[in-house]
C-alpha cells in the first residue's frame, strides 16, 4: 500500500476544510469497510484519508420528532440503527433489512453515511430508505443542501455529491398511515448480497392504492424508482390481477442488467415475481394498520 496522510479532525467544519473539490485522492473514510477494500485491491489510492470518526457525537445520534419523522446521524453505526427502539418505531422495515445485510462484524463497523456515499447499487439501504421517502442532509464549504436518497445516485458507484460535501443526516419522514416492506433476493446465503432489491411503501384508502413508492435496486446500474408501475397502481383496488399487471408492467419498465449473481432475463423474471409479492405483502401490512 503506498503512503498516505491520515487526518482525524474533531469537527465536521474541520473534516469538510480538509476535503479537496479537485481531488478525487482525497477522501472522507467512516467505517472504512468499502474503502479498505479498494484500497487493497489497489483500486483506490489516496493522498489523504479524512476521519469522520473523532467530528462531533451530534452526528451519530438517532432522534425521533413529536411528529413521528426520524433523524438519523450518518456516522451512525448500522448496528446502532438495526438495534434503536426509535427505528423500530418509526420505520420496522429497517431494522428488519439490517438483519440481512452482510454480517455484525460490518454492521458494527460500517456507518450510514458510508453506505449511502458509496454508490454500490447493491446496497440494502438506498431502496428501503428511498421508498420510505428520506432524505440526505449534506453539508458542503457553502452550507447544507437536502438531497432525496432516490436522487442521491447518478450512476454506477456514482452520486451527485460533490468531493467536498459530506452527508451528515438522512431524515425519514411519519410512516402514518404507510406500510413498508423490502425483498431482499439472494442467490446463495440470505445475508448475501442481493441479485435484486426491491423495497415498496404504499398507503390503501377504502380498499384502493391512495400512494406508492416503488423502488428496485441490485438488478439495475443504479436505484431506480418504477414510476410507470406506480401509475398502474395508483387509485386501483387493491387486488392480485392488480398485483400481476404491475409485475409485469415493473418487469418492462425495469433497465436489468446482468452481473455474477444472475443474468438479465433472470433478473428480470425476479423483478415480475417480486414486485407482485412485494406489493401483495405491503398492501396486507396497510390493512392491518
Ligand atoms: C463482507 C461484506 C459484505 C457486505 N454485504 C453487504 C450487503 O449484503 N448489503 C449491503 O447493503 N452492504 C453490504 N456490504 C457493504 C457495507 O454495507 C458497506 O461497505 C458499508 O455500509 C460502507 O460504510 P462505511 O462506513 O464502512 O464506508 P467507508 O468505507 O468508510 O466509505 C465508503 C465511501 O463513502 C464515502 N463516505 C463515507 N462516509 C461519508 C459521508 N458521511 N459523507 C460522504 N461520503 C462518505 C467514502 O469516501 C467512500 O467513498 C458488505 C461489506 C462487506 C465488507
């Protein structure tokens, strides 16, 4: 590994003035799980390393409003979010998807702000997170801009963050009135990562889809939001000839690409499968509530 600076600054201010626009050597490091992987594949070699790890605890708290929305730090651990009651009030499908994402030695290590600035689009979170309707809060030399986590990415491994901005919160808005479900779809073990991710909120009013969010990720170059499927949907009773005509509208609309967890075509009749299940399940979580 060549030489490299290592700074640990003790305030956000500090991490964003030791970032550099023109840069791309100089990065900020979290739980360092992604980014001592490229490091040792020799993909990635910095100049400098910027530790978010000593900036203010303000960062890695995970706070629940009056009005039922959700702060979560981005240095927080993605155990501390799988294990906090204020998750689990708000939004139980993320601590659920934390049961299947990697292992608890990298939940313990990776933070949320890692996961999200990666741009892997095999990531467990973005979808979930997306579909929820969240937001990132980033924070620049300039000040703070609020990006949608559906918005976040641009294309593979790539997001609309510049080198020197870093996310700081990610908001979840009250789940009132919605139900949330993720289909986590593995080749090999459960924990594995995903062939395809497809994470679903939707609301039924008198027996009939009032809203839905429809995200896919892992089968696709980067998150995609299905928003021809969500116009099959919406206003519909809820049903499963509904459910069918949307599987297979998502599975048209879906650009799947292949990769070493399956081929496109298989990918695709994934995506027909669950997105029709996701939806049945989401609708009878709706129901319940
Ligand atoms: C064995 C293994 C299995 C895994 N399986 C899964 C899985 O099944 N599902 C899944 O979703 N993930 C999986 N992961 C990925 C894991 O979730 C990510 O590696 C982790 O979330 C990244 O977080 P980190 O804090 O370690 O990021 P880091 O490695 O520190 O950083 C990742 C990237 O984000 C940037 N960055 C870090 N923090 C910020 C910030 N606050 N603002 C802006 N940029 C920032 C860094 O510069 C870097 O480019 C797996 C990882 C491993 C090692």
């Amino acid at each position: 590994m060549t030489p490299f600076e290592l700074a640990e600054p003790k305030t956000l201010n500090e991490a964003i003035a030791l970032l550099d626009a023109e840069d791309p050597d100089v990065r900020p490091i979290s739980g360092g799980t992604a980014l001592m992987l490229m490091m040792k594949s020799g993909v990635f070699r910095p100049n400098r390393l910027v530790s978010l790890q000593r900036v203010e605890a303000d960062y890695s708290r995970i706070q629940r409003g009056g009005d039922g929305t959700l702060r979560i730090g981005a240095l927080a651990s993605l155990s501390q979010i799988e294990h906090s009651g204020e998750v689990r009030q708000v939004a139980p499908v993320i601590e659920k998807t934390m049961r299947h994402l990697s292992n608890v030695r990298v939940r313990n290590v990776a933070r949320l702000g890692g996961n999200l600035a990666h741009g892997d689009p095999h990531m467990d979170l973005p979808p979930v997170l997306s579909s929820l309707g969240a937001k990132a809060i980033v924070a620049g030399p300039s000040g703070q801009r609020e990006i949608m986590i559906e918005e976040l990415f641009s294309g593979y491994y790539e997001t609309v963050l510049d080198r020197n901005e870093l996310i700081t919160f990610v908001d979840v808005p009250s789940q009132a009135g919605w139900s949330s479900v993720y289909f986590k779809c593995t080749t090999r073990s459960a924990d594995d990562w995903p062939a395809l991710g497809i994470a679903c909120s939707l609301r039924v009013e008198n027996g009939s889809i009032g809203d839905v969010r429809l995200m896919i990720s892992a089968a696709t170059e980067k998150l995609t939001r299905l928003v021809a499927t969500e116009k099959v949907l919406r206003g519909q009773q809820a049903s499963e000839a509904l459910f069918e005509r949307a599987g297979e509208s998502a599975m048209a609309e879906a650009e799947v690409i292949d990769d070493s967890r399956g081929s496109a075509s298989y990918k695709s009749e994934l995506v027909r499968v669950y997105v029709k299940r996701a939806l049945r399940q989401a609708s009878v979580g709706a129901t319940q509530s």
